[in-house]
C-alpha cells in the first residue's frame, strides 16, 4: 500500500514518457504482442475517430485523500494540482455552447477543490441537468466540511458514482488503505438515508468495482448480483448499478504490474481478451476530457498520460467543437484495457 | 531446450495445441467453453470445482487458472482453500476407503 504517489516519490514512473516508453517496449517491440494500432486496424477500426460529444469529463484536481495503490491518476494529499475558478470559467464558458448533455466531474477527490460546490451551482445555471461526481465515498467522512455533500449532491441531483472495490473489509483496505471499506460503508448509508440508491428514487447511487489484483473483472451482472445482496444483508445498502471497470496498465497501476512481476500475463490477457465489440463504444468516442489546467485529452488516461488531443484546438480557451471532433484518437497499448471482455469505460461495460 | 517440466508461460500457448490438429483441438476448445458457461451450475461454482480439481490432479497450469478466474468471480480466498479441503478429502477418502479392500484381503487370506 502506498502512502505517496509517484511524484512525490520521485519515481521514474512518474515521467509519463517512461510508462509511455514502458507501453511499447518489451512484448510489443519484438512482437510477441500485437500494438493497440495493429490490433485495431485488423478489425477495421484505425484511426479511432469521435462519435457524437456527449460528455465533458473534467479533472478538478490530482489531490485526494487517499493513496489507492491502483490509482491512475496517482492522486493523493501531495498532489497540489487543483483546478483554479478561472479555467472553472472557461469550462463553464464551454458548456454553455457545448452539444454535451452531461458533466462527469472527476479527481483526485473532486470534492476536495475549494471551488467545487460553486462549480456545480454555475453549471448547474448554464444548464447542466445531467451531473456525474466520481466520489471515493470516504470524503463524505474525511471532515465536518464534507457533512453535508449528500444534500448538495441531492440538491443538484448529481448522479454520484462511487469506488467500493469489494464488498469486505481485507480487500477493500489492501486496495485502498486501513479504514476505508467502514468508512465507505458509512457514506453510502449516508447517501441511502438522503434518498440516494434505493429503488425507485431518481437520485441515482451507482457503484464501481474494480479488482484488487492484477486480473481482470468477471461478469458484471454477476459482480452487482453478489455486491447487492451482500451489502444489503450486512449494512443494509441500497445502490442502483454497479460499473466493472478494468485496470488500466498506468500509472500506480502499472508500477504494481512491474513491481510483482505480473505485468506480461496482464497484458496478455488483456490482448487475449480483445474486443472488436467494444472499439465501437469506447468512451472516448463519446467524451472529452479536461484536465486540472484546461488541456483537452481522448480521455482521462491519456490526461495521465501525457497525450493530448491530436487537434489544432488542444486547450479549453481556444475551445472549438467542430475541430475537434474531427481528431483522430491517441491509442498507445494501455487502450487494451478499454477493449478487454466486455470492455470498460467510466460506466462501465460496453459490449 | 527448457530444463524444467513446466513453464507458467506454456499456458498461453494452450491454444497453440489446434495447430497439430486442428479439428479435435477445436472440439475441445468449443466443449470446454461450453462446460464452463453459466447453466444449472454458475460459472461461479464450476470455477470453484474446477480449482478443487485441479488440485486433486495436481495441474499448476490449472492452478494458476482456477486461482484467477476465482479472484475475477469474487470468491474469497476461504472459498478458494474450503474447496481445496474438498477435493483434498476425496483424494485422501478415496485411499483410505481402499483400506477396506486391504481388511477384505488381510482376512481372507488369515486362518
């Protein structure tokens, strides 16, 4: 379990240009695996283009307060990247005039940036009806300021999606660090008793499974099944969906595959899992995302990663959506991670 | 040439098997996928019997299989090791109950 990121540690895996070099190297330089290019191109999906805009996924900021030893942001409470209220303005600027009809706030802890509540009450003004805020669940509990973010959120009806990467203890804290499964399991009682996640309700509660390991996850339907009714019988929760969602070889993920020597099997599976299917959905097909400082990226991994949008247009200030739905994608070999089984996006399976 | 029997790296090439023949390598292929598919049985329990066996016939590549594919279908690790009691108890009943032969013989062959 890490108690710093990357950065802070001065690891090499901190340059994006090493994990990036790392992607290409190895297995798919001597063509013992095939490149996420070469594997696409064979199904007839190169280059990967943008289907019709349908989410602004934006980064408020790096910092969290916690140090998921998966996470691909490596967020934690060193990261001082925080999202300041003029590029909030310039964002805004861009929803007023975007085709985009939802708002998926993400982090680090989203919560955390001092402007966020603002944020959501001005975008919620330029007509956002549809908000997504990516919530660890354990901010909820991290301090009284964060009391009352279930009735904000209730307010806005901001459709929260929360991490629970099991439903017992031992994982969930391996994964996540010591307290975070009770204090998780007390957030989301907490959204329950606002009206969040129980049937029926339109404040939507849906939940993210990702594995604690260096495999990938199995059935989804199969995983909520599971997810439901033990929740329900332990700690009585309600929730509406739960998204499986793969690991992505990247950042703090990626130093963990290297670290225990499990970083060839995964990409293997991941190759073998490949799925023609799920190129068609993607989510960067149909999201922009948005980092902390107003650069554009595919999606919120290659923000991690360092790569831009392949665009004449790569910052929110000089934001135009007809240019930029004409990009081709980036894909380097974590993009794998996307396509595997039944693929994995930010809701989810998509094939 | 390797020096050691078994290569964690060979069980991704279990595919490669149809390459010298091609018609019963995909028979297996197409039966075992199906056996594994979500029927009477979930897919959840056929993966925890298929670790108990793969025990019992001491299979590491199996192992390493049953040991991922329960991780990725939630099993715990107590699931994982009560099944692995299971079929370590059928392996070790499955000698003992031989004992009763032994007795049959040992009297039979005793004035």
């Amino acid at each position: 379990m890490a108690t710093k990121s990357l950065l802070a540690r001065k690891d090499d895996l901190a340059n994006t240009e090493k994990q990036l070099e790392f992607l290409s190297d190895g297995i798919f330089a001597n063509g013992e695996l095939p490149t996420f290019k070469d594997k696409i191109a064979k199904t007839g999906h190169f280059p990967l283009k943008p289907k019709k805009l349908e989410i602004l996924q934006i980064n408020v900021g790096y910092m969290c307060n916690q140090v998921c030893s998966h996470c691909h942001v490596d967020a934690g409470p060193d990261r001082k990247e925080i999202m300041t209220r003029d590029t909030m303005k310039q964002c805004l600027e861009v929803i007023r005039k975007t085709g985009a009809h939802t708002l998926d706030l993400t982090g680090g802890a989203p919560e955390m940036n001092p402007d966020f509540k603002w944020f959501v009450e001005e975008a919620s003004k330029a007509g956002i009806k549809d908000f997504i805020v990516r919530s660890n669940l354990t901010i909820i509990r991290a301090n009284k300021k964060y009391y009352d973010l279930p009735e904000f959120f209730k307010k806005y009806n901001v459709h929260v999606i929360s991490s629970m990467p099991y439903y017992k203890r031992e994982k969930t804290d391996k994964q996540r660090g010591d307290g975070v499964f009770d204090k998780s399991i007390k957030a989301l009682q907490m959204l329950n008793e606002v009206g969040y996640g129980v049937e029926g309700s339109s404040l939507r509660l849906d939940l993210v499974y990702n594995p604690s390991g260096a495999y990938l996850p199995g059935d989804q339907a199969a995983l909520e099944h599971d997810f439901k009714i033990a929740l329900k019988e332990d700690f009585n929760i309600d929730f509406h969906n739960l998204f499986a969602i793969t690991n992505l070889p990247v950042s703090r993920f990626l130093e963990y595959l290297i670290a225990s020597d499990n970083y060839e099997d995964y990409m293997y599976a991941l190759v073998e899992a490949y799925n023609p299917m799920a190129v068609e959905n993607v989510m960067c097909t149909n999201t922009l995302s948005i980092s902390w400082d107003g650069w554009l990226y595919d999606c919120d991994f290659n923000q991690m990663l360092g790569l831009k949008v392949a665009s004449k247009v790569k910052h929110i200030s000089e934001y135009n959506e007809d240019l930029l739905q004409n990009r081709n994608i980036i894909i380097s070999q974590h993009c794998y991670g996307c396509t595997a089984g039944a693929g994995s996006s930010c809701q989810g399976t998509v094939a | 040439m390797q020096k050691t029997y078994y290569d964690p790296a060979d069980l991704r090439k279990f595919g490669n098997i149809t390459e010298w023949n091609e018609e019963l390598g995909n028979k297996f292929f197409e039966y075992y996928g199906k056996v594994f598919e979500e029927g009477n049985l979930s897919s959840r329990e056929k993966s925890l019997i298929a670790l108990a066996v793969s025990h019992v016939v001491q299979c590491p590549y199996c192992i390493d299989a049953y040991t991922k594919s329960g991780l990725q279908k939630g099993v715990t690790k107590e699931e994982m090791m009560e099944a692995v009691h299971v079929g370590a108890a059928i392996k070790s009943g499955a000698t003992l109950v031989h004992g009763v032969q032994m007795m049959n013989k040992y009297d039979k062959l005793s004035m």
